[in-house]
C-alpha cells in the first residue's frame, strides 16, 4: 500500500500504482488539513464574503456573486459546461493516474474540499474503476478544464468508466462495488478541475515508458555495432571523462558492458580508422537524451505534489488568495523537451538501420537479403523507419509556445502542455517501431557475422528476440515482425535481463 500524504509521492510509487494495481490511501495528518481547510470554505459561505470560485463565478464569471442556496448548482453546473473534451480516451492507466494525482493535491490541504471528496476518489482508484476521459479540449492553463471535467463525472454517477476490462456507466460500476455517488458543495468542483492531472499523468506515462525504451535503444545499438564491426575506441572511458557529461559517461560505460568479450567489434585502424557519427557518437547523442530525461524527471516530481488549484487557502483561511499554479507551462516545457529526446534516439536508430541496409556502407548483403534482387530484404523496412522518424519531427513541434486567448481574454496566455504530453506519447510509440526495425536488421547483420562471435551479453539477447522474430530467409509481410518485437519491447526491461546475463569479469 502506498500512502499519500501530498508531497511525498515519487514516479517509483506512481510505477507501483498505475502498472502493478498498488492500493493507495490517504494519511490521517493530511486528512485533519484537508477537514480545517474545509472549515474555512464554510466559514466564507456562511459570512456571504466575496471570494473567488466559491461565492462568485468562475473565469470572466468572476465578478458575478453566487447566492449561498446556489452553491451546488453552480459546482454542479461547472463540471456539466466544461465536460466537452473530444476524441479518443487517455489510456487507462492514465485515468488511473489521473485519480491519484488529482487526491494527492487535494491532501495538501490548500483546496478545501471535504475529506469525502478525496476518499471517494481514493475508492474509483482501489476498486479499480477509471473515467474515460477524452484526451483533446484542454488548453493546460485553468488546468487540464475539460479532462479533469470528465474525471469528476464518476464521482457524482454520471460518465463512463473503464471497469473489468470494459466501458460501462459509472453508477453501474458504483452500484457493483457499493461506491456512493456524491453531491458537491462549495467550490469542490472547481478544487477538482483547476489543476495540471492530465498532463502530468500522461507525462507520467511518457516518462516511465521512454527510461525504458532509452536502454533498449542501448542493448540493440550495441547488437548493431557487432553487425557493423564498429570500433570500440570510440567509448574509451577517457573520451567521455575529457568531456565530462556524466550521462554521456554512463552511456559509454553501458557499452562497453555489453560488448565487454565480443569478437565482433574493433579497434581503430584494424579495418577503418573512425566509424560514422551514428555509431561513434552514440554515448554523445543517447547521454544528451538522459539529460533531458533527468531535467523532466525532476519537474514531474515536483508537480505531482503541488497544489495547483485557485484560489488556494492560507492561515486557517485567514487568507484566500488567487494564483496560477494552475498553469501547465512547467509541464507543458518538460514535455516538449522530452519529445525531442525520444526523437533523437529514434532518429540515430534510423541512421543505424541505414547503415546495416545499404550496401554502399557496409560489407554485408545488400538489404540484408538472402537473395539480392529476387528479394528485397530490409529494403522497405528502413521505408518505414524513415517514415516514422519524419512524422515525429511534425510532433516534436514545441506545443508551449503556442497560446490561445480563452474566457473573454481574462485567460490570455495559456500552455498547451496537455497537447505536449500526448505529442510526447505519439513520438514514443513511433520511435519503439522504429527501434524494432533496427533490431531485426542488426540480428540479421550479426548472424552473417558468427553469432558465436557476439558479446555474452547481446548474444543472450539475440536468443531471446529470435523466439519473437525468426531468422529472415525469405521475404514475409514484415509487419508483423515490426509489430511484434515493438509490443515485446513494451514490456521488455533491459536492465533487469542484461544485469542477469553480464559477466563478471570486465575489461
């Protein structure tokens, strides 16, 4: 079980939530600042006193005062109108994430919502039941709006959720499970939709899958270097110490792990004198990636302990004060930054898988063909990868520096980081195919160069991806191949394989 307490959630605890089912709940001490900021709430309903969102409207709305006998109807009213998102639904896992993140802010015990509210949204996650949310209509400042809209439907028996491997309507799944609907009060509904959730879970997912995906880009560039007889000097730890990016350090170590005995690789002048970019510049490109992967990392953490509703509440609600923390540019930049990491490693795996293909850059069969001519090989494989690799520099566009004025222009700079984050995630599953292209093509090269010559380690893994892709002796509808070694991949952590097939010994 994993406790939230508000700040001390990390992406290893999301990890734990969205993939392995972990069960969550709230800690008492939050839980008591949760209730005194909820007694400030009524304080202000009672005293009729002026404060945004609870006793006015809401955006250019804000100057109209709300009548205390009409504070439900107005948070009611507010999720209806802005439950307007369109398209296809985030995946599950991420409307899972979307209920953790949204209860974890609320434990800060800033937004004044009951201790129902929150308990409530911690049951839906518990019993395994998760709104469908439509991924498109949020600008990603006022917060994820008509995401978050959706999320809320549930709680109050309306909507549809993801239950048991179905969609069915959330009072069904609710009477199923014996969760009671609720009836919201005095600025609950906009506690609950003014935030960065959505985003932020999809940039959770992002991040998650794209740590993974990056060693893997590792594990199959080091097959591809033993199919092109690359030249090992080029990760001499003394290159990138001269130059001292720890990341790029690290990459060049990993290499060198896994082609530790390989018979396969080179040394300068043994039959070239320097490799080409693609190949020698790996532990420079790949390094510069985890570095923006760490840069994101850290502002996920910090985003999913943040209070990011307006107004927040201060000093026992002595002070009500509206802000922005609502605004996604801190994510909205993360993700943009992301999505041209991913890119990168997909691009260089393009450029790979050029050089195992093309018969003017190396010495192996043209296209990688059993039969050059009467069969085509790799040839329309590496179509594909320069295809997908295309299609992500549309993505990796930077969606936050585009803004849209919304509410009458009182909303006038917005982040569009919910657009990053599903951009982010669009890159990742082109690049994962593109990633598998190289490494059908890399263990072709290697089996026209000796299995029996190749590292231990990436020996190991040749066998495990020939049980997914067999050996190309005849041209086949190559899809499936694609198809199936991404899918693999999906699930596939190198870390934990190589770690148990590395030898000891190193040199």
């Amino acid at each position: 079980m994993i406790i939230l307490t508000g700040s001390s959630l990390t992406l290893a605890d999301m990890k734990r939530i969205i993939f392995e089912n972990e069960i969550v709940s709230a800690s008492q001490e939050s839980m008591e600042a949760v209730a005194k900021s909820r007694e400030a709430v009524e304080k202000i309903v009672a005293n009729k006193k002026v404060v945004y969102g609870i006793t006015t409207g809401f955006g250019k709305f804000s100057d109209v005062l709300i009548s205390p006998n009409n504070v439900e109807e107005l948070q009611l009213n507010l999720i209806h109108s802005h439950a307007c998102g369109v398209g296809e639904a985030f995946p599950e896992v991420v409307s899972r994430a979307m209920l953790v993140l949204r209860a974890n802010a609320l434990l800060k015990g800033y937004s004044g919502v009951r201790p129902v509210v929150i308990e409530r949204l911690l049951e839906l996650v518990n019993a395994g039941i998760h709104p469908v949310v439509p991924q498109q209509g949020s600008l990603g400042a006022s917060g994820d709006l008509a995401p978050l809209s959706h999320l809320v439907l549930p709680l109050l028996g309306e909507g549809e959720v993801f239950y048991k491997g179905k969609i069915v309507s959330a009072i069904e799944a609710l009477s199923i499970e014996g969760v009671a609907p609720i009836t919201l009060q005095a600025k609950e509904g906009l506690a609950l939709i003014n935030g960065t959730q959505a985003m932020t879970a999809m940039g959770i997912l992002v991040y998650l899958e794209a740590e993974m995906f990056a060693h893997q880009t590792e594990a199959i560039a080091a097959i591809t270097l033993e199919g092109l007889r690359g030249i090992m000097d080029a990760f001499d730890e003394r290159v990138h110490m001269a130059r001292g990016y720890q990341q790029q350090i690290d990459v060049a170590h990993r290499i060198r792990t896994y082609l530790q005995d390989s018979k396969l690789t080179t040394e300068q002048g043994e039959l070239r004198v320097q490799d080409a970019y693609s190949l020698r510049c790996i532990p420079q490109v790949h390094g510069a990636s985890w570095q923006a992967f760490e840069y994101v990392k850290e502002k996920l953490e910090i985003e999913i302990n943040a209070a990011t509703d307006n107004p927040l509440i201060f000093d026992d609600g002595n002070d009500v004060i509206s802000g922005g923390n609502f605004h996604g540019q801190p994510i909205a930049i993360a993700m943009d930054f992301i999505k041209i990491a991913i890119a990168e490693l997909a691009n260089i795996s393009e450029r790979r898988i050029e050089r195992l293909v093309n018969p003017q850059l190396n010495d192996l069969p043209p296209f990688l063909s059993s039969e050059p001519g009467l069969q085509s090989g790799a040839m329309i494989m590496q179509y594909c990868a320069a295809s997908l690799v295309s299609e992500n520099k549309t993505f990796a566009h930077p969606a936050s520096v585009d803004s849209i004025p919304s509410s009458a222009n009182q909303e006038d700079h917005v982040s569009m980081g919910t657009i990053a984050s599903r951009h982010a995630y669009s890159i990742l599953q082109n690049s994962r195919r593109v990633l598998a292209i190289e490494l059908i093509c890399a263990l072709q090269a290697v089996e026209y160069r000796g299995v029996d010559r190749m590292a231990t380690c990436t020996r190991e893994l040749w066998k495990t991806a020939r049980e997914i892709t067999p050996t190309i002796t005849n041209d086949r509808v190559f899809s499936k191949d694609i198809e199936k070694i991404t899918e693999w991949l999906k699930g596939f952590d190198t870390r934990e394989f190589l770690l148990e097939v590395t030898p000891t010994k190193q040199h």
